[in-house]
C-alpha cells in the first residue's frame, strides 16, 4: 500500500502542479490582455482629446471671423445723418416732416 499511496501522491502532487502551471500562464494571459486593453484606452483618450483641440479652434476662428464681419453701425449712422434729409431718409414715408404718405406719388414710384 505505501507504493499506491506515494503514487497516488506524486500524480495529485503532479495534478496540482499542471493546475497551478495553467492558473500561471491564465493570469498572465489576464495580465496582456488587461495591459493592450489599458493602451488602447489610453490611445482613444488621446484622440478624443486632438478632435476636441481641434473643435475648439475650428470654433475659435469661426468666431474670429464673425466678428470681422459685423457691420460698422457707427458708420452707416454717420452717413445717414450726413446725407440729404437725416436719418429719417431711409425710411418709406419720406424725410420731410409728416412724412409722405404711402401710396401717394414719391421718389420711389
């Protein structure tokens, strides 16, 4: 019997070390996998913040332009009041007091 028991032994001993080898080679397995899956989120994060970068400065200078292209009111007011009649020239009725009634004959038909 002492024969069968340290056989027996030596094939549980050898089972549990087949076990541990595969415990072993899993968990490093876990390890690459988790380490290629933490690169790979860290390369997204990267991009998600170049296209944000690049959002706000595509942003920035559509608001730069924008702005360039508001009209210069302080001008057109000056010409208004400079030009024949005031500011009240531009409007339908006329510059002369009372106005021109619509529908009566005026500079414009």
């Amino acid at each position: 019997m002492p024969v069968a028991t340290s056989t027996a032994l030596l094939i549980a001993a050898g089972v549990a070390a087949v076990g541990t080898g595969a415990a072993i080679v899993q968990g490093e397995q876990q390890r690459k996998s988790a380490k290629k899956g933490f690169r790979a989120q860290e390369e997204a994060q990267r991009r998600g913040l170049a296209q944000q970068r690049s959002a706000e400065r595509t942003a920035g200078q559509r608001e730069r332009a924008a702005n360039r292209r508001q009209p210069n009111i302080g001008s057109i007011l000056s010409n208004a009041f400079s030009s024949s009649g005031g500011i009240n020239s531009t409007f339908l009725t006329g510059s002369r007091p009372g106005g021109t009634p619509l529908g009566q004959s005026s500079t414009l038909g």
